[in-house]
C-alpha cells in the first residue's frame, strides 16, 4: 500500500526523549481532513502536523491532536519548520507559515526555531476562587499582585487575577506560588466544564519570578491531559504578563518558561512581549528541536 514519510522530533529541549514529542508527515497534501485525523489518532501524540504546498507563504501547516484539528499550536510549528530546513525543504532564517491563526514569520536555526504569534487578545480579571478546585489548590496558594506584599491572604496583598488570554490559541492563566506549582492535581472534566465555555483551551498555572522573569508552568488541555510544552501557552503568557502589568510598557522583555519535569518530558521554551502604549503589539516563543525517529506510515 502507498505510504507517508514521517518523521518525530522534540520540541522545546536539546535531547531526544525531553520537551514535547511532534510527528511531522510529509507529502500528506491531497488527504482529506478525516484522513488527517485517521493519522493523528495513530500517533496519539498531543499533535501532529501535516506541511503542504502554499500559495501564500513557504509552507501550509495543518495541526492535528488525536480528536480535532488546530488552527495554530506552537511546538508543531516550532518543530516543523526546524525539520523542513533541516530536510532542505526550506531555508534558514526568516521564513512564513501559512496556518489557521494567518501567516506568521517563523526564525529557523540549524538548532531550533521561533514563531511570533497572532493577533493577541487578553480577557478581564476572573474570580480565582472557582479556578483553584480544578487543579487542586486553595486561596493560600496565590500569586500576591505585582504591587502586593508577601502573601496572598485577607491581611497580606490582593492576589494577581487569571485572566483568558492568547495570540494564536486562548488558555485561562492561573498564577500561583511558584512553590504551590508542583503540588498541582489537575480535574480534567472540570477543567473542560469551567474554561472551555470561556473560549479556552486549556489552563495554564504558574510561577512567575519577576527578577528572573521565570515562569514554571503546567498546562491541562482536556482531551490531552497534562502537556510537556505548549508554545501557545508560552506566548499567551506574555500576553497575560503585559495585560496584568507584570511587564514593564514601551520594551520588549524576554522570559523563560520551564514545564513538563512533572511528567518527566523536561521542557525549555524563551518567549518575548513587546508592550506599547499599554497595548501588546507582538510576541514571540522559540526552543531547541531534537530529531527521534523517522519512518513511513499506511495512507488511509
């Protein structure tokens, strides 16, 4: 029977069998969506992606979890286009990928790559109080406010609010003590019940030192569970950071979010904000990419 070339990097480390796991399959342009989906099932990995022809940018990513296709993920993009220069498929250096979130510019490096995200977006405060049970945390656990003293509780500091918030993909931010991050039991039905309705993905909870600019995160998409690294997240953060006043205005600030030790798959990923005028005008997330395994896969 015809079969698809694949390959399987990851994404967001700089050792195989770290960060997040990516099948890339190749030459996939004439299958249909439910084949597509058909082949994401298989790998049961939380993506994968499909590049194609495109008329508009270098290349067309389509983005596959094993139940329903993304209009944009950022290890998918990450690693797709680190493996398309490596294969010679592309160049080096500033290419665009065409996606459902637009074309967006894309770096790539001979280690790894960085994508810069959509068109940002940011909601209001939300109520903690109801965000701590599905993840198993109470109100002690708390990141005070960025003006706040040391602790989150009726006689110290107001705490920082989660807010929804995005730039490509939109996850519900929770931020805590970073202390309180690995004591983290995620409720994935409620998770789904409470952010999902809120035009989430996920929730992200996390970290955040401001000397550092540090943030330790773990992130919960119903349908997937507990993700390794999510490049989406990452930049939503620094839409979070900027709309919560946790990044100064008129710079660009980079920072660094650390995820997935919890689940063993250790994952790095650098993110930028630039903040103008109180307004977030881009972002930014990159990493290293390891390359696993290659192979070819049945075309249904």
């Amino acid at each position: 029977m015809p079969t698809l070339a694949y390959h399987v990097v990851d994404v967001f480390t700089d050792r195989p069998f770290a960060g997040n796991p990516l099948a890339v399959v190749l030459g996939a342009d004439g299958l249909p969506a439910d084949a597509l989906q058909a082949i994401a099932r298989e790998f049961h990995l939380s993506e994968t992606a499909f590049p194609m022809q495109s008329s508009v940018a270098d290349y067309r990513l389509r983005i596959f979890t094993p139940v329903v296709e993304l209009p944009f993920a950022g290890h998918p993009s990450v690693g797709s286009a680190w493996l398309l220069a490596r294969l010679g498929k592309i160049g080096r250096g500033l290419v665009h990928q065409e996606c459902g979130a637009g074309v967006l510019p894309v770096d790539v490096t001979g280690v790894g790559a960085t994508l810069t995200g959509g068109d940002p977006s940011a909601g209001p405060p939300l109520d903690p109080l109801p965000l701590l049970p599905l993840v198993g945390l109470d109100a002690g656990a708390l990141l005070p406010a960025p003006d706040g003293g040391a602790a989150a509780d009726p006689a110290g500091s107001s705490p920082a609010a989660p807010r929804v918030a995005g730039a490509g993909m939109r996850f519900v931010f929770l931020p805590v003590l970073p202390r309180a991050v690995p004591a983290v039991t995620a409720d994935m039905e409620r998770i789904a019940a409470s952010v999902q309705p809120l035009g989430a993905l996920g929730v992200s909870v996390f970290g955040w030192d401001p000397v550092s600019r540090l943030a330790h995160s773990r992130v919960f998409v119903p349908g997937i569970g507990e993700d390794p690294a999510t490049g989406s997240a990452a930049i939503g953060l620094g839409v979070y950071l900027a709309a919560a006043g946790m990044v100064p205005d008129g710079a660009t600030t980079p920072y660094t979010v650390r995820q997935g030790a919890e689940i063993r798959r250790p994952s790095v990923l650098y993110g930028t904000v630039t903040r103008t005028a109180g307004a977030v005008t881009r972002t930014t997330v990159g990493g290293e990419v390891a390359h696993v395994a290659t192979g070819e896969i049945t075309r249904p």
